[in-house]
C-alpha cells in the first residue's frame, strides 16, 4: 500500500483528477521537453465531458503560462485505457513537434503515461488489505495509528500536522466567504449563512446537525471555487473528513495529537481503498469518491471515540456498504450540484456510522475489505453515464429551478 502522502495532497480544487491530476502531467511534460515553446492539449473521456465545469483547461492554461496552449475537447474517442485520458503535445518555434506523450489522470491527482512502465512506487506497507493491518495490530499488541508511525517515514507527524492545518484552515476561509460560485449554475455560496444562523438555544442534535453541515459546505465550497484543500480521498469529497474532525475537536477540544492519530487511521482507511478499488469517480462513481472519504471520516470518530479496532472497522463498513451505487452525475460537470451538500450528507453519515458501530459492536457480519471490492465491482457495472460524465442522472435531468 502507498504512502498517505499519496493519498492526502494539498493543492487547488475543483477536482484532484480533473485539475490537480493534468497540472501534474503538464509539470511533467515540461521537465521531459524544456524547448518546447507552445502546446496543445486534446482532453478524451471524462476530462473532456466535465473538463469545463473542472475548469480543467483553465488549469493547463495556467501550468503552461506564459507559454499558449490550445485545448481540445475530443467527445467521440472510446478506445480509452483510463476515463480521464488527456493528449500533450508539444511544438518548437517553428511549429514541429518536439513531443507527444498520453497521460492517464487516474485519481487523487496521481498521473500515469500511457504507454510507460507504472511508475514504481515503493509500498510503504506491506499489508494488501485492512484485515492484514488489523491482524498485525493485534499480533504486535498496537493501535492502528502505529503502523503509520511505524512504516512511514519519521516526518509522517509533521506532514499530518500540516494536513490538519490546511483542513483547519480551508474551513475557516470557508466560514468567511459569500457571493456565487463560478459557472453558469448560479450555485450561491451557504457555509457562511449556515453558520451565523446556528442557534444555540436548539436541540443539541439539531445544532450537531447545523454545524456539521456548516464546516462541510465550506470546504466542498472553497473546493468549487478553486481554492486550496486536502484530497481526502478527492478533490470532489474533501469536505467529508475536515467537516467531522473541525466539528469534533471544536466540540470537544481534541489535542493535535489525536487529530494526527485520527488522521493516521482514515489514511489507512484510504489507501486500503485506493489499493483494492478506486477512489476516481470517473472509473466507479460517486461512491468511490464520497463512499471513501465517508468510511475514512468514520474510522476517525471511531479513533476519536476510543473505540476498538473492530469498532473502527465496523464504522468504516458501514460508511462505505451504505454509499455503494452511488451515482457520480454532477450538473454541468460542475463540483457544485449535487456535489457540495452530498459532502455534507456524508459528514452526518459518518457520525452515525461510527456511532451505530459502537451500539451494534460484536454482531458485525460483512467485513471491510468485503465492501472494498464489492464497490469496485459495482462501479465497473456502472453505466458511464453515471461516472463523472455529465451524461446520465441528474446531469441531463436536471432543467434549471424556476
């Protein structure tokens, strides 16, 4: 399994494959042909249905500036080895070709060139699915934060500090922001308003409810107006796990310490996932995307609430088996509709999971890893329609509120 750096990156949103994974590829690009001094860009697949709403092409505009670039949205090619497939090329002063390469943004902003051995990536862990990590916890007598400790390297603390920062501080911007999103949607920003019109006086439940709303719209909105956010796993699900842990540590006051730890744990949560199935939605759905970054929220509840590690586990099936199915449609190809408050149902799911997983402890009958594959194979049954294409679902149902 791969590092968590892998898995939690900090960058520009909208969408870990749709920006953050063609930004990669031109930076890439650039380093392999330094005299190349303009390029075009055909963008295949789900990159080329959703690239706009991704603001995709704004990105490579910007990862090749102040060099022009030209960018093509190729609808018809089907022969595809990736649903994210984008074409580089790159042309000298004269107008030949310098360089042609194919890369495949293949999710969490991790990028493949067609054609070329996978890049090696050494596994961090030797585990290849989370029965095996929990197997040696209990063989070694340690909670599951120790094999990040233990197999990571020795600044694995700093980079998770860093990563909370950042999720920390991308709620709050959050929090601060009003006016309307960028696109033809109209999507008017909500954090703010749901936040300032919490009222104490309510139903605890009712104020949990508001205020993890509030937290998750904020990040999932920062996340659709380009702003800086942590993959967790996705671009487009990100504002699932800082909602549950910005909503917990204010609450309850957590240290650092236990945030990192909570952290740790959803990070193996995470990369089990990316191991064994996808996180992209564009090659199995919404539910590989939000049904991961659900499970991984809910595997820190659990490490919140001192739960054992089979509660842990439990939580994150319960997360995960419930999403399975899930439809990736988003109106426009826009992260916004219905993506924003999708993250927001998440976050509550999340609690609950973790929750019922405590109350239901010991009569766990389908394991996590279970759940991991079957969501893949679900996703493979997907039409693509309903795998980040803006085909199918809402995407095309939807006409406009009037």
């Amino acid at each position: 399994m791969e590092s968590l750096r892998e898995l939690y990156k900090i960058g520009k949103g909208p969408s870990s494959s749709h920006t953050m994974g063609p930004v990669r590829a031109a930076q890439d690009f650039l380093k392999r042909y330094p005299g190349a001094v303009r390029f075009s860009v055909v963008l295949y697949g789900s990159l080329a249905h959703t690239g706009k709403g991704h603001l995709t092409d704004v990105a490579l505009r910007e990862a090749f500036a102040p060099r022009p670039c030209e960018i093509a949205f190729d609808f018809e090619r089907a022969d595809l080895s990736h649903p994210n497939t984008l074409l580089i090329t790159g042309l000298d002063g004269e107008g030949r070709t310098v360089g042609s390469l194919e890369y495949l943004s293949v999710g969490g902003g991790t990028i493949r060139v067609a054609g070329e051995p996978e890049e090696e990536k050494l596994d961090v862990y030797p585990f290849a699915n989370f029965g095996e990590i929990m197997a040696y916890c209990k063989k070694k007598n340690v909670p599951l934060e120790q094999v990040v400790f233990t197999y990571e390297d020795g600044g694995i603390r700093d980079f998770l500090t860093d990563v909370w920062h950042t999720m920390r501080d991308t709620v709050r911007r959050g929090l601060n922001a009003s006016g309307v999103l960028p696109g033809p949607l109209g999507v008017e920003r909500k954090a703010k308003t749901l936040f300032e019109t919490v009222d104490l006086e309510e139903e605890p439940e009712s104020t949990e409810k508001r205020l993890m709303c509030a937290f998750a719209f904020a990040t999932a909105e920062e996340n659709a107006a380009g702003g800086t956010i942590v993959t967790a796993p996705t671009c487009g699900a990100s504002g699932v796990l800082p909602a549950v842990l910005y909503y917990l540590s204010t609450k309850h006051g957590y240290t650092e310490n236990r945030i990192v730890a909570a952290l740790a744990v959803a990070g193996l949560i995470g990369v089990t996932v990316k191991r064994n199935a996808s996180i992209s939605g564009a090659e199995a759905g919404c539910q590989a995307e939000i049904g991961t970054a659900t499970a991984m929220a809910a595997a820190s509840v659990g490490r919140l609430f001192d739960a054992s590690m089979e509660e842990i586990e439990y939580a994150a099936e319960i997360a995960l088996e419930h999403q399975l199915g899930l439809t990736c449609d988003p109106v426009g190809g826009y992260v916004q509709i219905p993506c924003i408050e999708r993250n927001a149902v998440a976050g509550l799911r999340a609690l609950s999971s973790a929750q019922l997983a405590k109350i239901l402890a010991g009569t766990q009958k389908i394991r996590f890893d279970t759940v991991v594959e079957t969501m893949y194979t679900t996703g493979k049954d997907l039409s693509e329609r309903y795998r980040e294409t803006a085909e199918g679902g809402l995407a095309v149902i939807y006409k406009g509120c009037h």
